[in-house]
C-alpha cells in the first residue's frame, strides 16, 4: 500500500511540474496500441476493394479471362 501511495504521490509532482505530460502520455500509449488496428484495417480495406474489383471486371467482361 505504501508503494501505490508513493506512486500516486509521483504522479502529483510530475502533474504540478509539467501539466500537460500525464495527458501526453496517456495519449501516446493509446495511439501507439491502436496503431496495428488501423494497419489490419486499412490492408482489410484495400483487399476487398481490389477483390471488388476482380469481381467486377469478371462480370463485365468474361472475355479477357482467356486472353
């Protein structure tokens, strides 16, 4: 318990110190943790798009499957 108190009392001095540095932190943290999220999505993205594409060039144009 007396470890968490003293945890929590550095966190009071680095917050009257420098304002802005635990909301800096905390949003670096969580941009950092999403960022492989958004990766997977984007390649998820540009997947289907390209898979719709595919899709709808064999629709439209059966023909140049053998060429």
């Amino acid at each position: 318990m007396k470890n968490l108190k003293t945890v929590f009392a550095a966190f009071r001095e680095m917050h009257r110190l420098e304002k802005r540095l635990i909301p800096t932190a905390v949003t670096v943290a969580l941009v950092t943790a999403v960022m492989p999220f958004v990766n997977i999505w984007f390649t998820s993205k540009i997947i289907d798009l390209l898979d719709g594409g595919a899709r709808n060039e064999i629709t439209h144009h059966p023909c140049k499957l053998y060429k």
